[in-house]
C-alpha cells in the first residue's frame, strides 16, 4: 500500500488509464465504458487520416420497426451522420466522406427523393454551429448543378461559412457517381489536350487523379459500408484502390461511436501492402 492509501495493483491501473489516456478527446469523458475500451485498443500514430462510408440501410431500418415510409429511416440516420462526424473530428482524423446522395437516387420515387433534399438542406443550416465548434471544412464532390436551388444554397453558405476551418473535412457525395466523377474528368483533360496545355503521353495516374472532385483530398485509407451489402456501389472508384473496406451488418441509423471505434479497430489490425509482398527479415 503506498503512503495515499492506493495498492500499487491500482496505482499500475491508473498509470495505464493515465497514458493510453494522454491522446483521448477530452469528449471521451462522456463515453461509453465500451466505447472507451474500444478507444483503448487504438493506435493514435495508425489512425486513418481519409474515412469513407457508404451509408445503407435506411429504408430496411424504417421497415423493421414497422413503419410505413422509408424517409423515417432517412431521418433517424442523421443522428449516425452527426454522430460519426463529431468522433472523426474528436479523433483528429483528416476527412470524412459521406455518401449522402447517389447519381443513380434520383430515380428513387420522388416523394424520398424531395424528403431527402429537404432533410440535406436542414442538416446544412442547422448543423453550421457544430461544425464551427468542432472546426469542421465542409466540402462536396459529385454534380453540384443537379440539386435543387435550396439544397446548393444551403450548401454554398455552409461551406463559405467553414472554408476557414482547418481541422477535419466533411466531405459529401451528392449526386456522386464514380463513373460521372471520371467521365466528367476525362472530359476536362481532353479539353486540356485540345487547347494544347497538355500532350497524351503526359496524362498519368496523378493527372487523372488531379481533375477528380477529390483533387484535394488524400485517398480514403478505410471505407466502411454498412448493412451487409458487399457491393461499393459507384463510390470513388479510383480512389479505393488501396482502401481497407469494413462491412458491418449493422443498418445505418444504428451505426454509432461504437461500431465507428470497432471499425477504426478493425482497420489497424490489417496489413496494407498496397500490392508488395512482407519483408522476408521480419517476424
Ligand atoms: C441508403 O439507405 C441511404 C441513402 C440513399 C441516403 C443516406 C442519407 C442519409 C443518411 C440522410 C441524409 C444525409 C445527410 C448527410 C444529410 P437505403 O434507403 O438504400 O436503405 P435500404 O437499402 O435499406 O432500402
């Protein structure tokens, strides 16, 4: 028993809750114990600087609880949307993409396609004090002109309001299609090769990559689809390349801080060899 009264069993716990303490969010106070068991197990030096989430699950999570319109769904998932972005920033991870709109949801039926939109325009104006808070840039990719006008003006002021933040990037995908993203890309370098600032032979991987929407951006180094589907769905195709992928069968208004932490476990228990092979010397 030391001189305080703490047996050194305890005083040995609390030196470790101390140290894997020291790079925790001052939020992590308020977590759950598991959440911070998760917490625990993460290695602050390999968290992954670009997350990427294709959320699903919505329309089967309104059905479940037997009710009648999917936009219920819809709803409960900006709880997960705010919730998700919140740790990401706590966590100090970099970007954050979201797929919140696909080129192809426009043909879903369109009462869900207008509660969508309307839902997008309120998360933009009343979530612009937590993201100042939380020092959150709000960035978009995918076809801008296809939103109604209330939407893109929502999105204009929210994103004017935090281009000053320098923390994590929110990135939303709305009217995103990976095949749009690279035709519209290949667009603007052959217009580039027709005005003669570029010759064919110079178009390399990182030219292509520079006229995607994602220009700015690191590539994700996880993504995670909820709802089981093993499909990526018209997501960022070329810059998966390398993603680790996490599918969790978890619906999307489900997915909280919890299943993001099982995720971010996940990612660092895998090994990236972005197509070498180990080194023979090691292990
Ligand atoms: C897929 O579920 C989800 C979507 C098409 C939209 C995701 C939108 C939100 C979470 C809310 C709005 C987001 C923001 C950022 C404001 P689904 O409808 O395909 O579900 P299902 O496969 O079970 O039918």
């Amino acid at each position: 028993m030391s001189e305080d009264g703490c047996s050194p069993r305890k005083v040995i716990a609390m030196t470790t809750m101390t140290m894997a303490q020291s790079w925790w969010p001052k939020a992590a106070e308020r977590w759950s114990e598991s959440e911070r068991r998760l917490l625990g197990l993460l290695d602050p030096s390999r968290l992954p600087a670009h997350v990427a989430v294709i959320m699903d699950g919505n329309g089967r999570w309104a059905r479940q609880r037997g009710l009648i319109s999917r936009i219920k769904g819809h709803e409960a998932g900006i709880e997960s949307v705010r919730e998700a972005t919140r740790t990401c920033a706590e966590l100090g991870l970099r970007v954050l993409t979201l797929y919140a709109f696909s080129k192809e949801n426009w043909a879903r039926p369109s009462a869900e396609v207008s509660a969508l939109m309307n839902l997008l325009s309120r998360f933009l104006v009343a979530e612009r004090d937590e993201l100042m808070e939380n020092n959150i840039r709000l960035r978009m990719i995918g076809a801008r002109e296809d939103l109604p006008d209330s939407a893109r003006r929502a999105l204009d002021e929210t994103m004017a309001l935090t281009a000053g933040n320098d923390g994590m990037t929110l990135n939303l995908a709305l009217s995103y299609g990976a095949r749009d993203e690279l035709a519209r890309a290949t667009r603007r370098i052959a217009e580039a090769v027709e005005r003669g600032e570029l010759r064919p032979e110079q178009i390399t991987p990182d030219v292509i990559a520079q006229h995607l929407d994602t220009a700015d951006l690191p590539d994700p180094d996880l993504l995670i689809r909820t709802s089981g589907e093993l499909r990526v769905s018209n997501f960022l195709l070329w810059q998966i390349a390398y993603a680790e992928i996490h599918v969790t069968p978890v619906l999307w208004p489900d997915f909280r801080r919890e299943q993001l932490l099982s995720a971010l476990v996940d990612f660092q228990g895998r090994e990236r060899r972005y197509g070498t092979v180990r080194d023979l010397n090691e292990s």
